[in-house]
C-alpha cells in the first residue's frame, strides 16, 4: 500500500499540523473553500454546526479550524489521495508542495499516467536584493522526467530540478521564467512567472525595476 491510499489519520499530528497551516492562512483556499470542494462526496461533507465549532477554534489559544476540520475528515475515513485530489482542485500550490516535501506526492511519479502533467505550476515572485528565493514547477507523467528552466528564452545554466533557487538575488535576476518538462519526445511547458527584484525595501508603495516583456513563444 503506498502513501496516497493511506487513510488521513495515518499520517501523524506533526503533518497534519504543518498541512492546516496552510488551510487556516489561505482565506480564498482555506478550509472553507476545502469543505466545499471535499463535501461533493456526502461521506464527506459536513453540515453547518460542524463548520461553525471549526470556525470557533480560532479563539481558542492554540486552536487550528484547518486541524480541526481534517480530522473529521480522518475521522470518517478520508484518504490521503481523495484530499490531494481535491486540493489539487482548488489550485492549493502550497498545500501540495508542503505534502512534497514530506515525499507523499512521490508514489504518483511510479504509478503515473503516460501524458505529462504540471501538478503544481510556479509563482510570481518579488523580493530584495539579497534574498533567497525559489521558482517550483513539480510534474508527473512516465518515469525519467526532466526539467529546465528558462530566463526568457534562453536555458538557465544548473536550472534542471524542480526547483530554481536564488540563494542571494540580486538585479540581473529581475526577469520572466518558465519551467520545461520532457520525458523522450513529450514536453511541457509551465505558466510563465515574473521574478521582481528591487534593491531595498520602499516605504508606501513599492517601486520594482522595469523588467523584460514577456516572451511571447518558446
């Protein structure tokens, strides 16, 4: 049995914690907008009362209604595959990269379908001279994918995981990226993303550099 079909309740408080982080900070993909999706299924779907001691945790000192909503969900037997399913609906990019980073997406990568899929497309990003930031495309399809990233049209140089990292930014970073994904003679490409980079903070509106237009085609 892999990760994915593995009930909620079997991935432990300190995951299930890290996960409502991101389900109590998200208000247009929180866990309101999760009850709604998930509660298409009525094994799944919780009446008004349910919902309103959810919203209620929020006055308790250490209360999480993102926790307390995913384990009633555990409770009556929801699957780690139906919840990234319908994460993956909502478009909840942090939730899934936060379930990457715990290997609980990997299994798809053995069992994938044979057409490439950008699961989690990358987002624009703007930050300050010395930061350190990073770009994440993740992909499935057959086994041996490959990734490249682009600044503009040109490849960049170390750019082929699924992550691009900036360790210090600088300036010169200011620009349009895109992520592509091959695998034999399939490829795909990400959304483009705009990295803004100025060199200090600004109080009251930020001014960025002007960056390059975006590039029309690959």
């Amino acid at each position: 049995m892999d990760h994915q079909s593995l009930p909620l309740n079997s991935l432990g408080e300190l995951t299930l914690r890290r996960l409502s982080i991101f389900l109590d900070n998200c208000t247009k993909k929180g866990w309101r907008k999760l009850a709604e999706v998930i509660g298409t299924d009525r094994r799944f779907k919780c009446s008004e009362k349910e919902l309103e001691i959810c919203s209620l945790k929020v006055l308790e000192p250490d209360g999480s209604p993102g926790l307390y909503f995913i384990q009633l969900l555990a409770d009556r037997g929801c699957s780690v595959n139906y919840l990234i399913s319908c994460l993956r609906k909502m478009g909840h990019t942090e939730a899934l990269q936060c379930l990457m980073s715990m290997g609980l997406l990997m299994p798809a990568l053995s069992t994938s379908p044979d057409t490439l899929q950008i699961i989690v497309q990358p987002k624009q990003r703007s930050a300050i001279v010395g930061d350190k930031v990073s770009l994440c495309c993740q992909a499935i399809g057959p086994p041996g994918l490959v990734y490249q990233w682009f600044r503009g049209k040109h490849e960049v140089k170390g750019g082929n995981s699924s992550e691009l990292l900036f360790n210090c930014v600088n300036l010169d970073d200011n620009d349009w990226y895109v992520c592509r994904v091959h695998c034999g003679t399939q490829y795909i490409y990400s959304k483009w993303v705009q990295l803004r980079v100025a060199s200090s903070p600004t109080s009251g509106k930020e001014i960025w550099p002007t960056c390059h237009s975006r590039p029309t085609a690959m």
